[in-house]
C-alpha cells in the first residue's frame, strides 16, 4: 500500500491524458465544456468499456462516443426514477393501509405486528427521527389539533420515513403481517421482501446520480421459483433488467400504468445498440429482445 501522491490536472491535462491513450478527441473545445460540466473520474467510469488493458482505447474509440453512453445512461436514470415513484407511492398506501386496518392506527408503537423487539425498538428510532427532522405542514396541523405528538397514526408516518425504512417495516413485522401486504404481488413474502430492499437500492443509485446501465447489484433480488413465467426466463440478479422486470410485474398485479415501464426499456434497447455487449453488460437474457417480460394474452 502507498499514499496516493497524483496532483490535480486541468480539463486540457485531462484531454492530453486521454489523447495518449488514443482517444479521438474531434471538438476538444466541447470536450472541455463537457468535462466542466461531468467530474472527469465520473467520465471515466463510462471509459471502461472502450478501453484494452492498461487504460488504451480501443481502435477508432472517439470521445463523442463516451458522451453518447453517459447522456443516455442519464436519462435511463430518469425513466427508472420515474417508473419507480408510483410504485413507492404504491408501496407506502398498502402497507399503511392493510396493517393499520388489521392492526389499528397505533400499531407500529405497541409492538404488537413485530416479531422481534430489539428491531422494532431500532426502527421506531429512525421514525422518530424522521418525524423530528420534517418539515411536512400536515405535521404541524396534527400537533396543534391533537394529543400524543409525535405518535403519528401509521398512514401518516407511512409518508415521513424513507423508502428504506419503510422496507424496514415490511421485514419486521409478523408474517401474517407479510402475507398481507405482499398477496397483491401474488409471490411469497420473503421475495417480496428482497424485492423491497432491491427496489430502495435502486432508488438510492438514482437518487445520489449513480451509473447505472452495467453496474452489478450488491442488493440480488429473489427470483419467484413457483412461477413458470419466472422460470422461463434465465435472470441475472445482479443486472438491472432483473429489477425492471420485478417493477413492470408489480405494476401489472397492482394495475399502475405501463406507460412509466416502456421508455426504460425503450433507454436499455437504446443503449445495447451502441455494442453488442451492453446487453449483456444490463443483464438482458442472450438471445432475448429488450421489451415487456410479462405480456398479457387478450
């Protein structure tokens, strides 16, 4: 091991580094407003793909190129963002809805769907802090007209805690209390679980601006092993397609609308024609073309 000692370059160092790595740099005056714009280690991450050992660019690799993949990795970004904000507003209305019908308002506090104590203790701890640290109006309303604050009932704290703590809360509770949030998705509970905590990992890259078309997940969703549709096609969970095909399944078992699932596949066919790896690289099945895995008979 060894102090890292490289001094900080200039956007012209930058391009020159490149250039020596045979890059085709064709506008270095674009290129430079470019790399004002993007973190030049960030750029390099989308360099990888074109590049031999020891960082020398493949034959005929330009730098417009490189662009090209990261505009589009962006906007995957956004269209997977998009896809996943009705499903986690989905995600907060069922389970607020069914344990607070089944197990009253103030469940979550009492204890009384938990299966153990000790997480229970630790997940009312980051809803308080939650709920100290927001600035929702609705709070305010409730403090002034109601006692017990800051006891929220459970379809309000549903909508302060984050995505993460609110699969959290699904991993927690009894699996009776599983069973029924997750019978909507008709899979069992502990997939659904690890499709919950998959879907928060994913929302977090998104959220903080992460690559994402050939990142390798270190959050592997379950793959359903009783359903046929499932088994019929050879998932990568590590992949991205994986966990677009778990977001258009709940979409079609909780009638949310399509319309937000085509544009990221649209994005991923988009990006796979740019080489014949990249498919691949996005955990697309060989041989299988990049659209809707769970297409309706009529």
């Amino acid at each position: 091991m060894k102090d890292y000692n490289k001094a900080p370059l200039t956007y012209e160092q930058h391009l020159d580094l490149l250039k020596s790595r045979r890059l085709i740099i064709n506008n270095p005056e674009d290129a430079v407003k470019f790399l004002k714009r993007v973190n030049y280690y960030r750029f390099t991450a989308y360099c990888i793909p074109f590049q031999k050992p020891h960082d020398v660019f493949l034959p005929g690799t330009t730098f417009d190129a490189i662009v090209v993949l990261y505009q589009l990795d962006e906007k995957l970004r956004d269209v997977v963002f998009a896809l996943l904000t009705p499903i986690e507003i989905f995600l907060r209305t069922r389970i607020a809805y069914e344990l607070s019908h089944k197990w009253g308002a103030f469940a979550h506090y009492d204890g009384s769907m938990f299966q153990n104590e000790t997480e229970h203790e630790q997940w009312l701890a980051e809803l308080e802090k939650a709920i100290e640290d927001s600035k929702e109006p609705f709070l305010k309303h409730y403090r002034t007209k109601y006692r017990g604050f800051p006891h929220l009932p459970l379809w309000m704290a549903c909508e302060i805690m984050s995505l993460g703590s609110l699969s959290t809360l699904y991993s927690c509770v009894t699996r009776d209390a599983r069973l029924l949030i997750c019978s909507i998705a008709e899979i069992d509970h502990n997939v659904f679980r690890s499709w919950l905590h998959t879907i928060t990992f994913l929302r977090n890259i998104c959220a903080h601006h992460g690559r994402l078309w050939s990142r390798n997940f270190s959050i592997s969703p379950l793959i359903p092993d009783k359903h046929a549709e499932w088994q019929a096609i050879h998932f990568n969970n590590k992949k991205l397609f994986t966990t677009v095909a778990i977001m258009e399944w709940i979409c079609r078992q909780a009638d949310l609308p399509l319309c937000n699932v085509e544009p990221v596949y649209e994005t991923m066919q988009k990006i796979s024609a740019l080489d014949t790896r990249f498919a691949d690289w996005m955990g697309v099945p060989a041989g299988r073309t990049i659209g809707l895995c769970w297409e309706v008979e009529e």
